[in-house]
C-alpha cells in the first residue's frame, strides 16, 4: 500500500472495508472516470467520487451555470451563475479533495470527438440530458470497449444501468431515438432536484465497484425508481442478438450524431 499518512486517515472508511481496503483505495487512487455532464447527475457522482479519490475526474460539459440550475446541480453555487460548468466543478472538488486532477473538456460531444475524449477513460457516467447524447455515449462506449452508467431522470422519477464489454448496451433496450414530439426535457416537464441526487449518487456507485472489482453491477438490468412512493424495480434484460451495436451483425460501425426532436411534455426519461 502506497498511501500517504494523511491518505490513510482520509480514506480509513475504504480502507476498512472488506471489499476494499488499502489496495482497492490505491486501484480508486490510480482511476481514470470520465463523467458527460456537469449537471444534475454529474454534480453529485463528481463529489463523491472526488471525496472517493479517483486519480483523474475528467468533465465534459459546454454550458454555463444559470439560476435555475442551483435547484439541483449541487456542485454550483450562486455565485457561480454564467461560469463555465466544467471550471466551476473543477474548484468544488480541488477543495474538497486536492488528491485529484481533474480533466476540464469544454465541448459539446458529438461524433467527431467523442472516442478521443471516451477512450482515455476507465469508466464513463452519463449525465446527459438528452437522447441524442445519451445514444453517441453508447455507441462510442461500446466501439471503444469502455464501460458506461447509464442515468436518466423526469419528475419524480429514474433509471440506471451499466454497461460493460459483452453484456447488453442501452441499444439493446432502446433501440434508437424516440421520434419526434415525444420527448419532454427537465426543463419542460420538471424535476423534484432530490432526485437528480439520488440517481447521480447510484452511479457514482456503480463507478466504484467497477474500479474496486466489488459487488454485482448492474450489468443487464435497468434500475427505476419512483420517489413519490418511494417505489425501487428492477427490470432484467438480454443482450439483443440484433442490436445495431453490439451485435455480432452490428449496422453500426462509427459514431453518428443525432437531432434532438422537438419537444412535446410526454412520458420519458431524459
């Protein structure tokens, strides 16, 4: 175990744990996680993985912060309003934890840069908001080989999975990009910023036992949530044996970029 004194006291609650310890702590301490979006998931998955320890945090984001982002984008603060996301993220976690580099990418994704940013990465989460987004991070994952969390949230409610190489992507369930008219944004429709919380915390999990080797991931299973009954299911599914991307007759060979549809307030989950 190659810690600092100060490391050790930092991390003792890793370091005991049985699934962990100090040599899962140094496997946290050399991680590379990549999170797409330093918003309402990505603010609460940073912060713990941060606290955490992962070596390297890279974030991926373009926008600024705004007012009604505070409400659940808990890595900004007011004074934050029309900085770039990705720096105002990078100073709440070099002062919560100076252990880690963090690896500002201020970019929209698209399929031109999405593998030369995804594939200098251990583990991907998204938090996106968007279908158009969430399908490019699949298909680059799964070209490249790079396990991903999936995260969506509306209203009250969530979803989540991972993927890993072999097992069934988020193609394999959705298929592709709902049409448009369909589709309702946080933004459109709502969101209790709790939820956000929830879900982003779940991922940042789920980036942890990847690293450490520790637990069941939820590989071939989609988690969902309702917090208004408090209400968790979860759903088992197979790997699509005709799936667009990671089939053995795959029509998708390279990244694409999609349009994101017009939006009408309906059931998603974006």
């Amino acid at each position: 175990m190659n810690l600092s004194e100060e490391q050790i006291e930092r991390y003792s609650r890793h370091i005991i744990l049985k699934d962990a310890g100090g040599a899962g702590q140094q496997k946290i301490l050399e991680s590379r996680v990549l999170i797409i979006g330093a918003g309402g998931l990505g603010a609460p998955a940073a912060l713990y993985l941060a606290a955490a320890g992962v070596g390297t945090l890279g974030l991926v984001d373009y926008d600024k912060v705004e007012l009604s982002n505070l409400q659940r984008q808990i890595i900004h603060f007011t004074p934050d309003i029309n900085r770039e996301k990705t720096i105002s993220a990078r100073e709440k976690i070099n002062q919560l934890n100076p252990d880690v580099n963090v690896v500002c990418h201020n970019l929209r994704l698209s399929a031109q840069n999405a593998a030369s940013v995804i594939r200098n990465y251990d583990f991907i989460i998204d938090g996106t908001d968007n279908f158009p987004a969430k399908f490019l991070i699949n298909d680059v994952c799964v070209l490249e080989k790079k396990p991903f969390s999936h995260g969506g949230i509306l209203r009250f409610e969530g979803q989540t999975m991972t993927y890993t190489p072999q097992n069934a992507c988020y193609r394999c369930i959705f298929n592709e990009p709902p049409p448009k008219g369909s589709v309702a944004s946080c933004s459109e429709a709502g969101v209790l910023g709790a939820i956000a919380g929830m879900l982003g915390t779940i991922q940042a999990a789920e980036a942890l036992k990847f690293i450490l080797g520790a637990g069941k991931l939820l590989e071939n299973r989609l988690l969902v949530f309702n917090a208004l009954d408090m209400n968790f299911r979860t759903v088992n599914f197979k790997k699509n044996p005709d799936c667009p991307v990671c089939s053995e007759n795959a029509t998708i060979r390279e990244p694409v970029d999609y349009e994101q549809p017009a939006c009408e307030i309906k059931n998603c989950k974006c």
